[in-house]
C-alpha cells in the first residue's frame, strides 16, 4: 500500500478485497495510535509519521523472512550442531575422513567431534551430550546402531612369535599363550562376548597383563609380554614389533549409533554421508 498509494491496487496486488485492506489499516492506525495514510479528493500519501514508519515495517518484514528462511534451513539439516563420539580405537582411521566429507556436504552444520572410550560414549549417547557416535557395537538394546564397515580380527603376535609367519590361524592355536587384554571393567558388554568366543574356542586366557588403551596393548605384544586380538585396522596405530595374523572366521565391525529419539535435523545427512562413505572408500586405511 505504501508503494502503490492505492488502495484499489494494493488489493488487487494482494489478492483481497479493498474493503479489507482498507480494515487492516485502520486496525494498524488505532493500534499504534497514528494516521500513516492522508487520504483526500486528491489521493492517498504517506503522512510524516507513515514515512518514518514505512522502513521500520520493511526491516520487520524483511527480518521476518530472513527468520523463516533459517527455520526452513534448520529444519532440513542444513544448518545447526552435531556434537559426535568416535570410539579412541577407530578414530585414528574413521575421524578425518567422516569429518572431511560432512563439512564438504553440510558447510553450515559445526561438528564437534571428541575421541573416548566405550563406557563415555555410551553414557554420552544416552544422556544426549553425544547426538552420534562411530564405535565398535556397543551390544546394548537401547541405542541404535548401523553396521559401516566390517573387517577381519586379528592375532597380535610379537614378531618372533612361533605363528607369526603363518596366514592365517585359529584362536584354539593360542591357548597356550599369555595374553595382553582390556580391562574387564571396561565395558563388561564386550567382555562377556570374549568370554563366550573363548569358551567356544575351547580355552580361558591367561592373561599376564591387562590395559586400557590399543596403543598400550599392542606396546605390550611388542615387548613379548603377551598376545592379544584386534581388528586388522589396528596395523595403524604400529608398524613394528608386532605381527597381524588374521583368526579364522573372526570379524569385527565398526557402525554408526545414536539414541532411537534423536532430534537433531543434521542427524540424517551425517548418518548418510557416512555411509556412503564407507560404500565407496576402505575406511580403515583412509585416516
């Protein structure tokens, strides 16, 4: 109305009636308590107060569509956080790629990323300071979870090791081995697992020496203090004193979890970049 100063055009261009119009602004006068429009025999103007108002209103309007462009925006993913656990094991490799492809495809979502053990990405999942994790599962019922990669576990044999020149072996063949294992407490989960896989194997390990972290365990292998097992991905982390022997039908995997109720709008594009990712590209020689 205020560019047209006709109301018969102003309608028309709204696609109202005039009589309506015409109401609106009245109803807009008495609500601020001042005559925006001189209307007489001649035409319709601005009066002074509708031209100081006219650009406060355009800057109101205009903020108002800026508003409605980032709602849409978030609403689709496309802007927003995403605060993601990677596994400490598996972030070496699975970090630097993830993260590379997502800002390349979502440059306006700020990932936050932080390396942890088991037990904190757990909890962190479930009280919602993680939105995502990438882990070996986690083998609870009330995270969700999307197998990525799978790979072969391995014997970690010192170098000299009796078995250390052979392709591949069974995990019977080390029952007689010491070996170098995570703590029980760690993330019990998984230790039960272990315990069924080496019952099945016909054996109790011996452990001599328990640690928490991969780099620790595979410095133990190397210094002959023991054997232990790993995915084949761990190659990464060392490249001496120590032997990878793949164990016959063992595998582990790396996958994707987050909590069922998540919310987060960025969520989807995360969890698809990721995966097609790990269709196209081996994840764990990628880092």
């Amino acid at each position: 109305m205020a560019e047209r100063l006709s109301f018969t055009r102003a309608a028309a261009d709204l696609h109202i009636a005039q009589q309506s119009l015409s109401a609106q602004i009245t109803v807009l006068e008495r609500t601020l308590g001042a005559r925006l429009f001189d209307r007489d025999s001649t035409g319709t103007r601005l009066s002074e107060v509708g031209r100081i108002f006219l650009p406060e209103a355009c800057a109101v309007l205009a903020r108002a569509e800026e508003a409605v462009g980032t709602v849409t925006r978030a609403a689709r993913g496309e802007i927003g956080r995403l605060h993601v656990a990677f596994l400490s094991s598996v972030a070496n490799y699975m970090l630097p790629p993830i993260v590379r492809a997502f800002r390349a495809a979502c440059p306006d979502v700020e990932l936050i990323t932080t390396d942890t053990g088991i037990a904190d990405l757990v909890a962190g999942l479930r009280d919602g300071t993680f939105d995502a994790a990438f882990t070996r599962p986690p083998l609870v019922d009330d995270l969700v979870t999307r197998t990525l990669i799978v790979e072969p576990v391995c014997a970690v044999l010192p170098v000299a090791h009796r078995l250390a020149g052979r392709d591949e072996i069974q995990l019977a063949e080390l029952a007689d081995d010491p070996w170098v294992l995570t703590p029980r407490t760690s993330w019990p989960p998984w230790h039960a697992k272990y315990d069924r896989d080496f019952a099945m194997a016909g054996f109790s390990p011996q452990v001599a020496q328990r640690a928490a972290t991969v780099p620790s365990l595979l410095g133990l292998v190397a210094a002959g203090v023991g054997v232990t097992w790993l995915a084949r991905s761990a190659r990464t982390l060392r490249d001496s004193g120590v032997v990878f022997v793949p164990l016959s039908g063992e595998q582990a995997s790396t996958v994707a979890a987050w909590r069922p109720d998540a919310d987060r709008p960025a969520l989807p594009h995360l969890l698809t970049v990721a995966t097609e990712l790990a269709a196209t590209t081996d994840l764990t020689r990628s880092g």
